[in-house]
C-alpha cells in the first residue's frame, strides 16, 4: 500500500465559503495561540511541550473562545502536529524559529484528518467534508483507496482546492531492465544516453506579453494607491486606506497571479507526463546532482535555468520511482561534459556554445549532451 494524493478543484457556494474562511482564520489563530504559549513558557524557564500536550491545550481555548467551536475538529488539532513539526526543524538546525501567522501573508489552508468516514466521495462529482458538507469539485484523476487527509487551499486567483491523500495499491509496472543516464540541459530540458532529446517548452514565454502587460499596470496602481495612502495619514484619518481598499490595484495584482498560475501549471504538467515516460521506459535511471544555486549566478541564463525545474523533476522521478519499484540514483556532475564517454580522455572545459567535439585520443565525434548522458550512466552510483 502507497500513499498517494490527489488534487481537486471544488466549487464550493457562498455558505461553504464563508465556512472555508472561517476554518482559514481559526486555525491561524490557534497556531499563533499555541506559539506564543511556547514562547511564554520559554520565557518563563518552562519546558518544550509536545504535539500531545498541546492537543490538551485546544479544548481549553474553545473553553475560552466559543467560536472555536465553529471550525473542524481536527483541522485543529493538525495545527499542533504542524507546530510540533516546526519546532523539531528549529531543534534540528533545519529551520529558524516558527513566525507568528498574519492575516494578509499566511497561506489560507487547513488540513482535516479522515475519522469515521467523515470525509468520502458521495459520488462521481461530490466529495464530502467535516462542515462543509457535500461540495462539488472536478479532477483529472479521481481518488481512490481510504481517505487518510484533505488539505484545503485558496490559491492567489481565489480559486479553492482540495488535497486528498490516500491509501491506494497500485499496480506494479513491468520491469524493462534498461538503465539509462539523465543530462539535464537548456535547450533540451532531458538527454537520454540513449540519444533520446525532450525538449524545453518556455511556458515563461507563452504569456509573456500578458502578463507583463499587467505587471506594469500593478506597479502604476500600486504607486497611485500609496500616495494616496499616504496623503490620508497626512491628514492623520481615524481610518486610512488601506491597499485592500483600491479595486484597481487589486484587479491588477489578480490577473499578474492568473498568468503566474498558469504558467506554473502548464509546466508541472509537462514534468509529470515527462517523469512518466520515463519510469515507464527505465528500470535505473541516474541523474547529476545538480546545485543551480551556482548556475544562477549567471545572468544570461538564470531565466532559463528556472524555467527548467531540474529540482522538481528529479523529484517526480524519485517519487514515482518508489511507486512502481524502479530505482532512481544521483551521480557527481564532475567533468561528465568534458570525459570522452569511449576511452575516458579529459579534453578539458568546453565553453556553452560548443555543442559537439571530436576526441582527440581515439577520434569520437561527439555531441555535446548525449557524451555527458553517457558518462552519468557509467558513473558509480550514490543512491538517493
């Protein structure tokens, strides 16, 4: 058995929105009661409490604020596991100290735990939650398996979202014995060793003239909206404005967030279906442990490189690789460019534009991408 999610967009109506942001806010008011209470205890020479005793702490607080009541059980109580998780990062020296969650930069979500059968697909178009009742949603890939959690999620377009993770078997795919090297470039996103190219779509470039037609529109509405911000606490109002208040800047800002999400759509589905292809094909597929912080550095081609995704793609293929028993491995990209993959001669750095070069020892005509593909396959392995 796997766990495995599942991402539906819902519909829901005006009361079942209205429910949805309630939830929102009174979980980011427990994680920030929960935290100063962590705080408070810190200060006072107390000791850490853990994700157990901070679930004691919830009914307390309904005790103290009714409207608690109001939200799902336990989207409360994944707020203390959530925290808990938070301070074993910042035990670890993984993470910094947990921050207080604010209205307008915390991410609207909330997570509810599957309990006797509280949450459930009532049928082909409607899933069932804890106070929300039956809410309509549509998905490419409709869940299956027993419901384990549901994460709700308003994205930057008001769009809402439903998480569903899963317990499913999935069926095992048959084995090809192939192994093949992964060199991750520009101008062709994948280069198998076998001399196979998938190329690079520029989504970034798709809606470009859209989108920065709205991105200069933002910046001319957000100025405006300041300055008059500003001239109302010149006249020292009860109430300013507030950049919430200006219709226009917020149109703006919904439409740059619209092209933004599509953008960032289009490319995860081209990885999926990618990584798919892949696991399919490939018993052993082995990739260089790529540190793009570095390749950054360089201006001309920081656009490019995180259009790519190389991170996200390694991913989806270290997952779905634990899916279906393949097996996925990391290489050191040290001189793979530069070794000729028939003999191992060094011929030295190659500059970006030399796309393909003749082995001066053994006389190997060779393409660029497809000999640093080979030599990734020949690597020793370091399983991820």
């Amino acid at each position: 058995m796997t766990m495995k999610s599942f991402k539906l967009r819902i519909y829901p109506n005006a009361t079942q929105r209205q429910q949805i942001e309630r939830n929102f806010g009174i979980c980011r008011f427990v994680w920030n009661e929960l935290l100063n209470m962590q705080i408070q205890r810190h200060d006072n020479g107390g000791k850490y409490l853990n994700e157990f005793q901070m679930n004691y702490l919830i009914k307390p607080l309904k005790q103290q604020y009714p409207w608690l009541k109001e939200a799902d059980a336990t989207s409360l109580i994944a707020v203390s596991h959530n925290l808990h998780l938070a301070f074993q990062k910042l035990f670890k020296k993984q993470a910094g100290y947990p921050k207080f969650k604010a209205r307008r930069f915390a991410k609207p979500t909330y997570r509810a735990n599957a309990v006797n059968g509280n949450i459930v697909l009532t049928d082909a178009t409607h899933l069932r939650m804890p106070k929300l009742g039956p809410i309509l949603f549509r998905t490419g890939q409709r869940p299956v398996g027993e419901i384990k959690t549901a994460t709700v999620v308003r994205d930057r377009v008001d769009n809402y979202y439903v998480l569903v993770v899963a317990e499913v078997e999935l069926e095992s795919w048959p084995k090809s014995e192939a192994a093949v090297g992964l060199d991750m470039g520009i101008a062709d996103l994948v280069i198998t060793s076998d001399g196979m190219k998938y190329p690079t779509k520029r989504f970034d470039k798709a809606n470009a003239k859209k989108k920065h037609y709205w991105e200069k529109r933002l910046a001319r509405r957000r100025a405006q909206a300041e300055k008059e911000i500003a001239w109302d606490r010149h006249l020292k109002l009860e109430a300013p404005r507030q950049l919430s208040d200006f219709k226009n800047y917020l149109k703006a800002k919904r439409m740059v967030a619209k092209y933004s999400a599509k953008e960032a759509n289009q490319r995860r589905d081209y990885l999926q279906k990618l990584s798919t292809i892949l696991i399919r094909q490939y018993d052993l597929i082995k990739l260089e442990d790529l540190k793009t912080k570095g390749l950054l550095h360089n201006h001309k081609l920081a656009r490019a490189i995180v259009n790519q995704s190389w991170r996200e793609l390694r991913l989806m293929l270290e997952y779905k690789a634990a899916w279906y028993g393949k097996q996925v491995v990391v290489v050191s990209p040290y001189k793979t460019s530069q070794r000729c993959s028939n003999c191992g001669y060094d011929d030295g750095k190659h500059e970006l534009d030399v796309r393909e070069w003749t082995c001066p020892q053994c006389g190997t005509r060779h393409d660029r991408d497809i000999n640093a593909a080979k030599n990734i396959l020949a690597a020793e392995q370091q399983t991820v």
